[in-house]
C-alpha cells in the first residue's frame, strides 16, 4: 500500500506524467489509497463543476485512508519534533504524515523539500 499525496494526484487529473502513469497503475493493482486530509484538499481546491466530478471519480476509485487516534498522536509527535528542530511542514503535511506512519505506508510525493525532513517517512517519487 503506499499513499498517493495531493501534489501527485492533481497532477494525474491533469494528465502530467510520470504521477498519471504511476496513479493509474496503483489504481489498477489496488495498491494505491490516499487520506482524508488529501481528499479534503482535492475537493476543496476543486473550481468547476467539472473539475468536482473528475475528482469525485478518482476518490471514489480509492479507499480513503481516516485520520484516527492514532494517526493524530503520530502527527502530533511528528509536528513537535519537527518545531523543535526549527523545521515546520504544515498542519495538513502533518496530518497526512502521521496517517502514513500510523499505517506504516510510504508517500508518494513530489514534495520531497518538505517531507524528507520526516526521518521516519518513506518518501516516493512518482
């Protein structure tokens, strides 16, 4: 299982490659999820009507990986640690984070400036 980031998502709807390749595959073998966060900013930064429904499509094409109680104390940990070393991500970076640890699954990402600060985060490029 690895998560799909939002980065590589909106690049799949867009039809970018490498990630739109990358998605479909994970997409056809089942091994592909994202999170609650990565959905809510899908559907959020959805503009159209059009844009809505393409994103609908490829949520419900996924499972959703919930933020839980676990997943928050790992966030949690994580954003501490990281402030405490001068070196922030974003809540919503967190978030996702402490899903993929508390689920032990790579990310996939290009946000690679970010969140390779997070030692315990296996980071994939698309």
């Amino acid at each position: 299982m690895i998560v799909a980031d939002t980065d590589v998502l909106i690049d799949a709807l867009r039809g970018r490659e490498p990630s739109a390749a990358r998605v479909r595959a994970g997409l056809r073998d089942g091994t592909l999820v994202t999170t609650s966060v990565n959905a809510f900013e899908l559907l959020s930064g959805a503009r159209s009507p059009r844009e809505a429904d393409a994103v609908d499509r490829l949520l419900g094409a996924m499972t959703i990986l919930p933020l839980d109680a676990t997943a928050a104390g790992r966030a949690a940990s994580c954003r501490r640690d990281l402030e405490a070393a001068g070196q922030t991500i974003g809540m919503g970076d967190s978030l996702i984070v402490g899903i993929c640890l508390s689920r032990t699954t790579g990310l996939l990402t290009r946000n690679r400036r970010h969140l390779d600060r997070v030692t315990d985060l296996v980071v994939i490029d698309p």
